[in-house]
C-alpha cells in the first residue's frame, strides 16, 4: 500500500525555512517524556522555552519587535508542520493559543505604547499568553458575559469570574473580556490586557481534565481589579469585534495544528498495517483495513483543504465566517474519526498509552468544543444560508 500523506511542497522564505528546521531539531527534545507529562498533566516551562526558541511565538509580528513579520497563510504552513513534527498536542495547542489570544490580539489592536511593551516579550515566549472569555454561566453565549469593566478616573475595574482559561495556569498576561457598558448586544464589550501580579487578579490552579493535559487551564477570578485605561485594547466597546477576528485565528492556527498530527498518525498507521500479519498475510491486504485507511486519508485531506482555503480567504481581507466554521467542524470531527480508527487498527497495543493511539482520542475530544462550539459554527453557517 502507497499513500502520500505529506503535505504539498511549496515555496517558502528563507527564513520561513529556516523555521521549520528548527522545529524539526527540538522536536526530539520536546517529544522526549511527552508521554509521562501527559500522564502528571504538567506544563513544562523548558519544553517551553525549547520551542520558543526557534522563533515560532514572533513569526507573524513585526520586524521591530524582534518577529519576522510572515503572513497567516505561512504562518498555517508553518503551525501544520508543528502538529506534524511535535507529539505533545498539548504544547502544541498552548503554542496556538498564545499566537492568537495575545500575539496577535495586542499585534492587530493595541496601542503602539502596549504593543512596544509587551509585543516583544510575546514574540521571545519569555511571557505567556492566554485570553479570558468563559464565565460559567454564559458558555458559548459570549453576548451574556457578566464580568463587568468600570471605568474610574484613568483606570478600569474588573469584576467577575472566568473559566477554562487555557494557558491561565502559567500566564503571564491575560486578554480578558469584558462588559464595559449596560447597553445589550455587541458594542458593550471589550478588551482589557491584565498582567500577572495585578492586585484582584487571582490566577486559578489548573483544573483537572481529560484532554490536551500538557496545556494547563483555570479560572481566573477578577474582584476589584483596577488596570490602567491605557490597558484597553483597542477602543472601548470593540471588543466582540476583536474576539471575532482572534477566534478566526485560533481556529484557523489550532486546527491546521491538527492536521498535521492527524498526518502523523495516519502515517503511523500506514506502516502499521503494512507490516502487522494476520491470518498469514498483511493487514493492509484486507479490503476492510484498506477502506478505513483510505477514509483516514481523505478526511485529513478534506480538512488540510478546507482550513487552508479558509486561511488563504482571511488572508485576502474576507471574514470568511462559514468558510472557517466549515473547517473547524471538519477537523474537529476527522481528529476524533481519525485517531478512533488508528487505536483499532493498532489492536491491543492501540489502548497502551506507551504506543501514544490512545492519546490521539483524548486529545481529540475537545476539538468540537473549544474555539466556538460546533453548535456555534453551524449557526454561523445557517446565517450565511440565509436561514
């Protein structure tokens, strides 16, 4: 059986590909003792550090503040070989959310005097980023956020509680949303940079889960938080337009991340039933076994196409709404179809956390929930229907 999983070539910078080599050289370094932090569900700041190190947190910012000032389609390319390259999809995803939720929220919004600030140490790793928008009430219903932003002479207090902060664990700076105006609907939101050590900010401890284990998130719990003005993202009130155009990007960056592990694993899988007998011949000789491979390969193909379709639009100044909501929901439910099929192919050794199929499943099971609920998205899509 021959099956090209890789990705097509393409022409890259220099310094684009230089990146991507670099990604490959720590990535034995990174993937080393994956398996055990996903069973301590630990965040490791070296294994951090190794990845910053390549370049990868400043790639899309500007030359100024130490990036190389690529687009999102390299950016996609370049995030894809990541997932493809590092077994940690935990890592991986806390990667993505620090370039959408932070990097490129302050990179696309912020003053020059917070971008000068903070854009930087984003850009090196040194300071982690995440963004706060969840509240257990609201869910997935961000136009019933409750967490207040009053404003008090030349500052801004905030009020409320926010759950399931990835990466709020071990931040270093916060995006937080809030609701800085009585007035229902969109234009009473906006966004507020929070540093670590604001006095009232108190980041949570990682909460416990299931899925992507490496990638630590909390709560965070705002009571009496006074920021400086200046700390607004943006201008006040644009902040669902903002959380729009970030959360585009995370989805655009996470799940292209995925595609690239869903490669790997597909190719796992190929010389999986190329070389495990049974029954006196090779597991890839049996139609069935065939079948289920082929349909791992055309839907990490179908979703590779959709998210970079979807990127190359967003790129070109569309808001591309459907066409990301299509993406993420294709990605999303290939991961979990995907790594089902590779723990069966593989057998018994498939539900060995040694073998690394099992995690495949858990680290999938998140996907058609975070970054806007696929409930979410197919709302999206029947608004652009007409419906």
């Amino acid at each position: 059986m021959v099956i090209t999983t890789a990705a097509p070539p393409r022409d890259e910078g220099t310094a684009l590909a230089r990146l991507r080599e670099r990604i490959e050289r720590v990535a034995p370094t990174i993937n080393r003792g994956h398996l055990e932090r996903d069973r301590r569900a630990v965040f490791s700041r070296e294994v951090w550090e190794e990845l910053a190190g390549t370049g990868l947190f400043g790639s899309f910012l500007p030359e100024e503040v130490g990036g190389q000032a690529c687009s999102l389609t390299d950016l996609m390319h370049v995030v894809e070989h990541l997932g493809y390259t590092v077994r940690d999809a935990g890592l991986n995803f806390s990667a993505a959310t620090h370039l959408a939720s932070t990097g490129f929220a302050l990179n696309g919004f912020a003053s020059p005097e917070l971008r000068r600030r903070h854009l930087p140490t984003i850009a090196t790793g040194a300071a982690i980023g995440c963004h706060a928008i969840t509240e257990p009430e609201a869910g997935s219903d961000v136009l019933a956020m409750a967490t207040t932003g009053r404003t008090d002479g030349d500052h801004i207090e905030l009020n409320g509680l926010k759950t399931y902060v990835t990466n709020g664990p071990v931040a270093d700076l916060a995006v937080v949303y809030v609701r800085t105006s009585d007035t229902p609907g969109p234009l009473g939101l906006s966004a507020v940079l929070v540093p670590r050590g604001t006095p009232g900010a108190d980041f949570g401890p990682a909460l416990d889960k299931s899925t992507l284990r490496t990638s630590p998130f909390g709560r965070l719990r705002l009571t009496g938080c006074r920021v400086p003005r200046a700390n607004v993202i943006g201008a006040a009130g644009t902040g669902f337009l903002i959380l729009d155009r970030v959360m585009t990007w995370e989805i655009l960056i996470a799940f292209v991340i995925n595609v690239g592990e869903m490669r790997h694993r597909l190719d796992r899988v190929v010389k999986r039933v190329e070389t495990r007998r049974q029954f006196g011949r090779p597991l890839a000789e049996f139609q069935s076994v065939r079948d289920t491979v082929v349909e791992m390969h055309m839907a990490t193909q179908n979703a590779r196409r959709a998210l970079h379709a979807a990127g190359e639009a967003v790129a070109a100044g569309h808001r591309a709404t459907a066409e990301t909501a299509m993406a993420k929901i294709l990605t999303s439910e290939a991961n979990i179809r995907t790594a089902q099929a590779a723990v069966e192919l593989f057998g018994g050794e498939g539900v060995l956390t040694d073998t690394g199929m099992e995690i495949g499943v858990r680290d999938a099971l998140g996907g058609p929930i975070y970054s806007g609920s696929n409930a979410v998205q197919r709302q999206k899509i029947a608004k652009a229907l007409g419906l």
